[in-house]
C-alpha cells in the first residue's frame, strides 16, 4: 500500500523505526506497520516492541485500520535467538537487550521489563481502530502473538503458525494466550502450546485463527480489500462495537447489557445531534 510517513512529533522516528526493523505508513484513515528486516526473517527483539510500543502511543486519531505485515517470506521467525545468548558470550544482541542482562535486575525489575515488552502488542487491541495481521511464511513464537495481537488474521496459503516457546524453557508472555484461548479453547489452545506443533493456514482457518486463508501473490490485495471494507462502516459506531465485543468476552451479561445501552445512547445522541444541526430528532 503507498502512503507517507506520518507520526506524532513525540513518537518514533523514521531512523528509529528502522533501526528497530519497522515502518510506518499512513494512507488516509489506514497505516501500515511493516516488518522490514527479511534477511533475518523479521525476527523481533526488544528495540521492536519498544518501538511497537512508541507507534502505539503516538497513533494519529484518525486511524480506523491498522495493517500489520511483513516484508519477504516469513511474517516472522520470533525471537531474535542472539537475546538467548550465554552471558560469557562476547555476541550480544543488536539492541544490545539480552536475557542475561535481564536476570542482572530484581524479578520486580524483570516483569516490569517484560510489561513494557507486552504494551508492543497490547496496543493493537485499542478500540480507536481495527487491527489486521497479514501472514505469509512462518508466525512462530513473538511473531504468533503478534499476529494474535490484532483483531483480524488473513493468511496466506503458505503460512506457519507456531507457539514454540515450550520448547525453548520459556512461556508466550507477549499476550498472546488470551487471544489463542478464546479462538480456539482451553484444550486447544493447551495442546498447540505445550506441543510447540506447527499449524498450517487450512487448520488455522478451522479454528479460527484466520479470517480468511488466500493465495501469497494475493495477500496484500485482499488485505487492502478487508481494510476498505471495514472503512465502510461508521467510524464512531465500529469503535463502540470494538469494545462492547472485547467487553462481552469477559463481563456477566448484566454487566454488559448497561455498557451496551450506554454505547446505543451516546450514539444515538449523537446521531439526533448532527441530523439538523439541532438535538430535537432525526
């Protein structure tokens, strides 16, 4: 997709955002946010989600869709491995952020860290916008739960998902499992991780992990096409729905039902509003 770089004076910046391995494209109500280090499979490190974090901070208000994608053949491999390096290894990582040097801080310190890891992906969740991953080639590890960070997944026929942490010591702790459990359940969503199996895109699209599986020459396309077609939609309406539907996941039905009378009235104020330019009707 063309369009120009566009940020808040306080968000990162273009040199930022490459060092980082990323980009920032803005093209009316829709950005892009490109993973662009193919050479390396777009593997992420803490500069990324740092920088992820930043973008999300600073998102113009007048973004209704975000597109995550990926340059090259994978969406991404996961975790930069040089972070996993041995602490006598004179090899650290190109951020320079390493667990090593993680373990050096307090285990308050360590999970303040990994918070600040996890608002890289938290913000995709905003209710301000809508947000689709495009995946081709490998999602493993951090690139699967930035695919399941967004609302939206439209796969290429090619692509890989996989939770491969178990099989390095670890846990997901990019807050992905909330995303993966309530697509797939409990059990599922268990086997998938501890297992660290691969699932291709037609499984993805039966559990519903994908939105729509499609051929790779036609991912960006139909992405795009996904993208105008939520524009559709009326912009105040589809951020209430955003987070009425996010609420009903986790709220008690009565609990829901005052947050959805209360979206339907502001709504519906507004609406009364802007029909004359007076508030006395439709």
């Amino acid at each position: 997709m063309t369009g120009v770089n566009r940020l808040s004076m306080a968000g990162p910046s273009e040199a930022e955002l490459q060092s980082a391995g990323l980009r920032f494209t803005q093209s009316g109500p829709i950005a892009e946010i490109t993973l662009c280090r193919p050479e390396r499979r777009n593997t992420q490190s803490p500069a990324m989600w740092r920088a992820l974090a930043a973008l999300g901070q600073t998102m113009p208000t007048d973004i209704r869709v975000v597109i995550v994608r990926a340059e090259g053949r994978s969406f991404s491999a996961g975790l930069d491995r040089s972070m996993l390096k041995d602490p006598a290894s004179p090899h650290e990582a190109a951020d320079g952020e390493t667990i090593s040097g993680l373990l050096d801080g307090s285990d308050m310190t360590v999970a303040r860290t990994i918070r600040e890891y996890q608002d890289g992906f938290l913000f995709l969740r905003n209710s301000n916008f809508i947000s689709i991953a495009a995946v081709q080639g490998h999602a493993v590890g951090a690139g699967f739960q930035l695919a399941l960070a967004c609302d939206l997944r439209v796969v290429a026929e090619d692509a890989t998902f996989c939770m491969k942490e178990v099989a390095l010591g670890l846990v997901p702790d990019l807050t992905g499992l909330t995303p993966l459990v309530r697509q797939v359940g409990y059990g599922r969503a268990l086997e998938i991780c501890v297992t660290a199996r691969n699932v291709v895109a037609k499984e993805a699209l039966s559990l519903g992990l994908a939105h729509s599986v499609v051929p790779v020459n036609d991912l960006e396309s139909e992405t795009r096409a996904m993208a105008h077609t939520l524009l559709q939609a009326d912009t105040a309406a589809a951020r209430e729905v955003k987070q009425l539907v996010q609420s009903a996941e986790v709220l008690h039905v009565e609990h829901q039902r005052q947050l959805e009378a209360a979206a339907q009235t502001r709504l519906l104020r507004a609406r009364s509003a802007t029909a004359d330019g007076s508030d006395r009707g439709f």
